[in-house]
C-alpha cells in the first residue's frame, strides 16, 4: 500500500511471471475488473500452449544485445538472402539494438547506430543461433522492438511478418503501420507445427525491416 497516494498495490505470480497492478482506493471496483480481463488473457495464452511446453524448460537461444549481421544500403531484392548458404561475410555486424533514432524512448540501448534511412524502404537482418534440443518438442517465443514494420525468416522460410500487409513483400514494400517511437514490445509465440523447418545443430534467423515511406524519420531492429 502506499498511503501518500492513496493507493494499493496488488502482486500475482502467473507462468513464473510476476505482474502488479495499482489500484485506487476510490475506484477498486473498476481496477480489479480491469485486472480480471488482464488475467483472462493471460491464462488464455496460456493455455494455447501445447501440453508439452507449460511445464518445460526455458532456454535462451540469443538476446537483444548479441551481434547481427546487417545490410543497409542496398536492394537485396531477387536475391536468397534469407537462406542459410547465403554469403554475408562482407555484411558489416554489430550488436543490437540497430536504430536510427533520436527520441531516448526506446526500451533497450541503441548499440549499433543505423544510417540515415532518407530514401530507403528495407533494411536486412541476419544471424546464427545453435539449438540443441528435439525440434518437433520446441516453441520458439521472439521479443522484438520494430519500427515500422518487418518480417522474419528461419532457415530461408518466412515465419512471421509484424506490421506488414498480406501478400508477397518486395523491396519497396510499405509497412501497413506507422511506428511513431518504438518504446513497446513486438512479441510473437511459434508452436512447433510452425517450425519445420528448425534443425539441431545450426540455424539462420533473418529479418528485413519496412518503413512505411521512404521519408520516414527513423527505423529501429531489435529481437531476441
């Protein structure tokens, strides 16, 4: 409780995550409805989860902060950058988060300083991570910090697009969205029938981030 400012804190462990809500003392009532609708959702995730993955061990493949390699200034296009044979070795690498941005508002540090994105519509993406584990028992869950829009590749083949429109994505591609500043959380769930195409052993993650113009004042990658 906190009694200066007439409110209480309520604490609830769910999934071994600890969330708090504040509530006012005048209005319980509405807070702990808002509350209630929170933990629904929660426990709806939840159990979208395979059996399997409720109780299993969690492991941490990579982090926002562990090196990438990137392309930001041509038009790969036609090209299979996303594939694991794919030769990035003249790609410059850096530590995330990638970003061109001035607003100080993004969740995590700006470690590798994208150029201006004046004129450009894509930004490329790639890295290695090893997995060790049986892959028709794993869930892969993916934090992203992305502005505008992007989407992801495993193995050469596209798992996931954020904040773009259906159909085939090209270079010139507009995001369907409209980031202002990036200080919020992408996250996305993979269930094994989504990852066929994850191997133990070596694995190539690939992502292209869109503006959603050319004259778009900033552009931010992040994913862990």
């Amino acid at each position: 409780s906190d009694t200066s400012n007439n409110t209480h804190w309520v604490r609830v462990t769910i999934w071994s995550l600890r969330f708090f809500w504040r509530l006012k003392v005048g209005d319980r009532a509405g807070s702990l409805k808002r509350a209630q609708k929170i933990l629904v959702a929660l426990w709806l995730m939840w159990a979208a989860l395979p059996l399997a993955c409720r109780g299993a061990q969690t492991n941490l493949l990579f982090s926002s902060s562990n090196p990438w390699r990137y392309e930001e200034t041509a038009n790969l296009e036609g090209t299979n950058w996303p594939q694991p044979d794919y030769d990035d070795s003249l790609w410059p690498s850096g530590p995330g988060l990638f970003a061109y941005e001035t607003c100080g508002c993004l969740p995590e540090l700006i470690r590798t300083t994208l150029a201006t994105n004046d004129g450009k519509y894509t930004f490329y993406f790639r890295r290695e991570f090893v997995f060790t584990g049986d892959p028709p028992d794993v869930s892969l869950l993916f934090t992203n910090v992305i502005d505008d829009g992007a989407v992801f590749y495993l193995n050469g083949t596209e798992i996931q697009g954020i904040g773009m429109p259906a159909g085939s994505v090209t270079y010139p591609t507009s995001s369907s969205r409209s980031v202002d500043n990036a200080n919020t959380y992408d996250v996305f769930l993979l269930p094994p029938t989504a990852l066929s195409n994850l191997v133990s052993g070596t694995n190539v993650l690939a992502g292209e981030v869109h503006q959603d113009s050319p004259e778009s004042s900033d552009i931010v990658f992040g994913s862990s």
